[in-house]
C-alpha cells in the first residue's frame, strides 16, 4: 500500500514537472509584445521614392497632367532623399537637424517652393488642402 501511494505521488510529480516544464517553455518563446527598436525605426523611415500609389492619390486629388507627375515625383524623390541625408548626419544635433528639415520642407513645398511652381494656382490651394489634412490625421 505504502508502495503505491509513493508510485502515485512520483507520478503525479513527473506529470507536474512536465506540464509546468512546457509552459514555462512556451512563455520564454513567445515573441514581445514590443518590436525592437530597429524594426520600429526602419518602419519610420521614408522612402526614397514616392510609389506610384502616392502619386496616384495625389493625381487624384489634385489632378496633375502626365508631366506633372513626372515632375512632382521627382521633387518628392529628391526631398526624401534629403530629409534621410539629414536625418542619418550624426554631426547635426536634434534642433539643428529639426531646423535643417522645415527649411527644405519649404524649399520644396513652401508657399514659394519647387512644386507651386509647376502647379496652377486651383491645382496648389488643393495641394495645401491635402498637406493641412495629412498633418491633422498626423497630430491625432
């Protein structure tokens, strides 16, 4: 009797061993709730150039002619390129590189900028209209 009540408890003992063993297993392979900082950080950032859903949103929206998506597609190319260059420049403090980005944002998009000057003038108040948009959606 005594014998069986030891094999039971042995028993019982290798089946908790076993069933706990597992789970605790199975917490330490699950995946972070949080991406590393490298996954969240090449999702930040821009791409080097507009896709052809962009321009096609922005065609759209504005309605460009087929020289004007040529020509807006590259300004836009050439200001994510720039805004990347300035981002990575670890010589540039946060402010600097903060400074440095608006005035190329405004070199580029401004009022005055590269792009009101291939749009007519109904064709960039639509252009604003959509930039306003994207910063409220941004703010949210």
């Amino acid at each position: 009797m005594k014998h069986q009540s030891l094999t039971r408890l042995a028993i019982v003992a290798l089946g908790a061993l076993v069933g706990f063993g597992t789970v605790a297993r199975a917490a330490e392979t699950n995946t972070p709730a949080n991406p590393p900082a490298e996954k969240k950080a090449e999702a930040a950032k821009p791409t080097a150039k507009p896709t052809a859903e962009d321009i096609a949103k922005l065609d759209e929206a504005v309605g460009l002619s087929a020289e004007q998506k040529a020509k807006v597609s590259a300004l836009l190319r050439e200001l994510n390129e720039k805004r990347r260059a300035i981002k990575e420049d670890t010589s540039l403090s946060s402010e600097e590189k903060k400074t440095k980005t608006k005035a190329l944002n405004e070199e580029i998009q401004g009022k005055d900028g590269k792009i009101k000057a291939l749009m007519t003038a109904e064709q960039f108040a639509k252009w604003e209209k959509l930039q306003a948009a994207r910063r409220a959606a941004r703010k949210d």
